[in-house]
C-alpha cells in the first residue's frame, strides 16, 4: 500500500512537473494578446466617450443598432464639433440581422447655382481657399437628411428619444479633453476670421482641457429638429437661418437646395475575398468600396502565406496595389448619378488581374508609369466614423464628416453648427490636387446637384456568410488604405481587433509619389530596404482613428477604438 502510494505520488510530481513545462512553453510562445472591449449584448465604438454612451443607453432602452447610430450620430455633432455634424454628410453600410445589407447615401450636394470654375481667377487657376474656407465652400448638408431616412426605414425607439441625449449634452455642456483643447486652439484665427460675430468656440486666450462649453443657439436647432423632423432643419426658422448667412456672406445655397435634398439608398458593392471572406462597402460617390476592392482582388493574385507584417515586402506590394487602386479613383470615380462610373468592370477579377500584372515585387512603379485602366502632401483633415452592433446582430458602419476640421470654419448664426467644406472634393481644375494632395478629372467636376467624389469607406465583413467585422475611420485620402490595412491585419495576420487598430500604418495614393510612414517608428531597416527598391519616403503623425468592432467565435464582441491616436472608445454591455 505505501508503495502504491509513493508510487501515485511520483507519477502526479511527473504530471505536474510535464504540465508546468508546457504552461509555460505555451506562455512563451503565445504571450496573452491585447483586446477590446468585449461584450455580448451590443457594442458602440467612436470618437468621444460622450457618445459612445448615448449609444449605448439607447442599446439599454431597448433600441437597435439603427436607433443607436441616429443618436450617436446627433450626439457627435455636440461632443466632437470638428467632425460631428450636423452640416455635414456622410455614408452608411449596413447588415440587418437576417443578412440583408445595403447602403444610405446622405452625402452633400452642390447647390443649384454651382458651376465648373466657380473657383477660379480670370486666368483659369484656383483661388486659394475659395473652396476650403467661407460658406462658397460648403455643400447641401445631408446628416439630418440622412439620420431621418434611416429613422423611417429602421427605427424602433420614438425619435425623441433618440434626439434628447444630443439636446442634454448642448445645453449642460461638454467639459473638454485635451485633444480637443488642442484642436479647437489651433483654428482660433480661423474662427475669427470666417465669422461675423464670436462663436462658442472663439476665446481670447486657450483654452485647456477641463474647459466647458455650453452651446445654446444648437441646442434650439436639435430641439427643432426632435419636434419637426427632417423639416426642422430643411424648412422654417433653422432654414432661414442658414439662407440668411449665405446671403451676407459669398454662400450660393438655396431655400430650394435644402428642400429639395434627399439621400439615396444604393446597393453596397460586394467583394468576395479568399475563400470565405464576403467585404461589404461603399458604392459611387464614395470611392471606397470600389478602391478596396481593387487592392484585396489584387491581393489575391500574390502568395503571401509568408509574408510578414509591415515587412518590407509586405509594404511594397500593397503600396503597389493602393497605387492601380488611386490611378483609377482619379479617373473613373465621381458621382454615378452624373457620371456613368463602370462599377462592374472595375470591381472585376479580370479587371483587376490585368492591373497588377505589372508589378514588379522587386522594385517600385514610378506612379507616373502608372496611368488608368483601359476601361470603356497630406493636410489638416478631419471626418468621424462610428461602429454599432446589437443584440439582435443587426450591424451599422457609418462615417460622416464636415471634409476639413470645422468644416468651412463658419458656423450658422444663432444656431449653432459648423457648415461643411466638401465643395473642395469635386475636382476643381482637372489635374489639380484638393487638399488631401488628391487629383481629379472630369468624372468628379462641379455640376449643379451633383454630388462629390469621397474616400469614406464604411464597411463590414462576413466570414461565412455570417457577420465578422465592422470597420471605418476618418482620415481623407488614408481612409481607405487604413481599412484596407486593419482589415488584413485580421484576416491575414491573426490580430484581435485592437491589436489591428492600434498597429502602425503607411499610406500612398499614386500621387504624390510616396509612401508616408506613420510616426517614424518604422525600423531603419524597413526604410532603407524600400528606398532600394525605389520608394520616396514620407512621416505623417497618425494614419487613422479607427472605430470597429469583431466577432469573436464563442458569439461575443471585441469593440476597439484608436485611443493612441484619438480620445475614442467602445463601450458594450
């Protein structure tokens, strides 16, 4: 008997001793990786707790993802006035629970009395800042628009409640982060210059994190909003309002324009990737889901089973791919409403095949080799983006922006919001660069109605026919090449939704000719091996604030927001 005992007690020191090794050799060789919020009943993730809380409530009161995003959506044009918006526009991609999806298109429109050269001097060149700053720079605004059809379409709470948090947090005041304090220091003379009277986010001196700011004058405009609805904002006293600073100021819009503005729902492109990856995103006007296609089919034709991240090989060809992708936006891409776009054939395997064959994986094509298909400097910028799942696995992307940080840095007197710059993403003068150093041709010229050229990419991802990921980011022309990036960061590298956020990023777009790096932290190494085979190199600060949102296997989310480069959040319940 004691024999048999000593003998048990060797055989659980072996096991335990057996077990201890490989606990630890599993430690080593897979350190705990970095997540998200994570959640089973719904997740918000964007740019300002704030909102991300009004979300969630509304999550908690029982409304679905589409009610969220209205509330979100009103609640950011408080919280985060350099992009949230209400004089905005903007996109949604959706999922509904069932697996049906689409796409709201509430993006701006050029006023009725727009024109071709509306910006430029008497020889043919672009006046500066004419279309960047002052009411001339803004389109028809689509938010309200836009918030309003989804209400009809997909709304459950009553849109009251979805419009009181926004009205809450305008009249007690938003109590400033210290990026936000930055910000808005930054446009003092902006603000000052571009308005007649002080604005609520003009100080003689700066203004420092802890700062509070009430706004009044929007909170009366979402309050008319909440009681009349679409017509709260296009028709009556905030109408006027906005007629009446056009008309003492160099804005051509219309009482006409603003009542004549509708949204569009479109169908959203779909991209079959790999073998069960289904990538759902933006049609025309946005550029988006059709430049995301061309760089993932692209992707497709390469091995890249070895591959590492942010490898020197890794970044070459995608910045090769991103190259075709840019060098056709610039001349195929405008509004498909205006401009007969060849969706089809340039979200095509073919297509896109017969592009990236001339990719050398040895060395870079000189941008300017690179011209479109045969087919029939990075400024200040500024656009949000929100993620939202519910309960029920009904899912929203929506990115929306004012173009520049405040828009056209004007707000409408006495009531309260930023008017948009977007006028400056309609190509200007062919060949000219807008302010994300983007060229343009005669698919996305200034007619009157028409709407502007985007790079918002909204998106989401099946993986099996099922719901995956939920992904989006502000960034003007780096939106796209920053989804792109986080979404293969998942799907090729293994990451957890945070881990894809908050890695490094590097950006090119045909022209200029160069790959901009993110925050110099790239090694030397890296950036030695691309300038051999033939790349310029740039540094930017940041490349994207991402919003997004993954399915996990056992059912659960991981909601991740970009809080290394931004005061984002993902908050779930």
């Amino acid at each position: 008997m004691t024999h048999l005992f000593k003998k048990l007690n060797l055989q659980s020191l072996l096991i335990l001793i057996v077990c201890t090794l490989l606990f630890n050799c599993e430690t080593k060789t897979s350190p705990e990786k970095k997540r998200g919020t994570i959640a089973k009943n719904g997740i918000v993730s964007c740019a300002h707790p704030l909102a991300a809380e009004v979300g969630i409530a509304i999550l908690k009161k029982g409304g679905n993802a589409f009610d969220a995003a209205i509330a979100t959506h009103f609640a950011l044009a408080v919280v985060y006035p350099r992009a949230g918006n209400i004089g905005g526009g903007g996109f949604m991609v959706y999922r509904d629970q069932i697996g049906n999806s689409g796409s709201l298109d509430f993006r701006e429109k050029a006023p009725s009395s727009a024109s071709e050269k509306m910006y430029l001097d008497a020889n043919g060149q672009p006046i500066k800042n004419l279309s960047l700053k002052g009411l001339l720079a803004s389109g028809v605004p689509g938010s309200v628009d836009g918030m309003f059809k989804i209400y009809q379409k997909y709304g459950s709470l009553p849109w009251d409640v979805l419009l009181q948090p926004a009205i809450r947090l305008a009249e007690d005041g938003i109590v400033l982060t210290q990026l936000e304090a930055e910000k808005i220091n930054q446009y003092q003379k902006d603000f000052n210059s571009y308005n007649k009277k002080p604005i609520q986010l003009f100080k003689d001196g700066n203004w420092k994190a802890g700062d509070k700011i009430i706004y009044p004058d929007l909170a009366i405009t979402l309050k008319s909003i909440k009681e009349n609805k679409r017509a709260g904002f296009y028709e009556g006293v905030v109408a006027d309002k906005i007629i009446n600073a056009m008309q003492n100021s160099n804005g051509i819009i219309s009482h006409k324009d603003l009542k004549d503005y509708s949204s569009v729902w479109r169908e959203a492109i779909k991209i079959p990737f790999k073998d069960n990856y289904t990538v759902i995103s933006m049609p025309p006007p946005s550029s988006g889901g059709v430049a995301l296609a061309q760089i993932l089919l692209g992707l497709e034709d390469f091995n890249t089973s070895n591959y590492t991240h942010n490898s020197v090989e890794w970044i070459h060809l995608l910045t090769e791919l991103e190259r075709r992708a840019y060098a056709d936006r610039a001349s195929f891409l405008g509004d498909n409403d205006f401009y007969n776009v060849p969706v089809k054939q340039l979200t095509s395997k073919k297509y896109v095949s017969s592009r990236v064959k001339s990719i050398d994986l040895t060395k870079a094509t000189n941008s300017q080799d690179i011209k479109a298909g045969d087919v029939l400097k990075i400024e200040s910028f500024e656009t949000t983006h929100y993620s939202i799942v519910d309960k029920h696995g009904n899912a929203v992307a929506i990115t929306t922006t004012l173009n520049g940080n405040f828009g056209c840095k004007v707000v409408i007197d006495g009531a309260g919001f930023f008017m948009n710059n977007e006028m400056d993403d309609f190509s200007i003068k062919p060949g000219q660069p807008n302010q994300f150093g983007l060229i343009g041709g005669e698919a996305n010229k200034i007619v009157p109605n028409k709407r502007m050229l985007s790079s918002m990419t909204p998106t989401i991802v099946e993986k099996d026919n099922a719901l995956f990921m939920v992904l989006g980011t502000p960034g003007g022309s780096t939106i796209i090449t920053s989804v792109a990036q986080t979404l293969l960061n998942v799907t090729e590298f293994n990451m957890t939704m945070q881990e894809a956020i908050d890695a490094k990023k590097f950006h090119s777009q045909w022209l200029p000719d160069e790959i901009y790096l993110e925050d110099k932290v790239f090694p030397d190494s890296t950036i030695s091996g691309l300038e051999k085979m033939g790349h310029k190199i740039g540094f930017v600060p940041i490349l994207g604030k991402m919003d997004c949102i993954l399915k996990n296997k056992n059912g659960t989310y991981e909601g991740a927001s970009d809080q290394s480069r931004s005061d984002g959040v993902a908050f779930g319940y």
